[in-house]
C-alpha cells in the first residue's frame, strides 16, 4: 500500500507562512487527484485544498482561499501546501491523501501546524 510521508507543520506567528510537503512511497498516486485535509481538535476533518493529477485544476475551500496554494511535482511524487497569511483559526493537524475515498492511503498522524495569536 501507498505510504506518505508529511513534513512541514510546526509553530509560527499569524501573518507567516509554513509549506506542506506530501511524498508518496510510489508513483500509482501521480494519477489521482490528491487532497489536503485538516482536523481541528473535536472536530472533523474537513477538505482544505485539492489537485488534479496534472495540476491543471485546483479548488480551495473558503476559509483559505486567496492564502493557500496547493501544487504537485509528479517526478518527485509530492504534493505541495504553501499556507501565507496564517491566522490561529488556521491550527491543526494537517493530512494529504487522494480525494477519491477509495483510492486513499492509511492517513497517518498527520502534520501539526499551530499559529500563535
């Protein structure tokens, strides 16, 4: 099975900016469209950004538009979150894995960003 591998959380101050790095074990995820998702204490984890298998379409949702970029790099089977203007609502623990449910890969512990106030 498909593993993951996140880098990239940690802490900074709202304003800054962290990026995201998602590196999958083989190439089979080059095909899917890929999420990052992200979990907040007791809440569920809800969809943040997602990318074609090209890269050639791209959503977000409204809380990060205009601050997030999502990007990938098939010859290096990595998915990209470039997170600018953080702000402390902006805390979680952060996932990539394929948006088709089926397809996905064990989730992991995930990669915690936290933005101090």
């Amino acid at each position: 099975q498909v593993q993951l591998e996140l880098s990239g959380g940690g802490l900074v101050q709202a304003g800054g900016s962290l990026r995201l790095s998602c590196v999958a074990s083989d190439r089979t995820f080059n095909a899917y469209t890929i999420a990052w998702y992200r979990q907040k204490p007791a809440k569920v984890r809800e969809l943040v950004a997602t990318i074609t298998w090209d890269g050639g379409i791209t959503s977000y949702a409204d809380s990060v538009k205009g601050r997030f970029t999502i990007s990938r790099d098939n010859a290096k089977n990595t998915v990209y979150l470039q997170m600018n203007s953080l702000k402390p609502e902006d805390t979680a623990n952060y996932f990539c894995n394929a948006a088709e449910p089926t397809l996905r890969a064990w989730w992991g512990p995930g990669t915690q960003v936290t933005v101090s106030s």
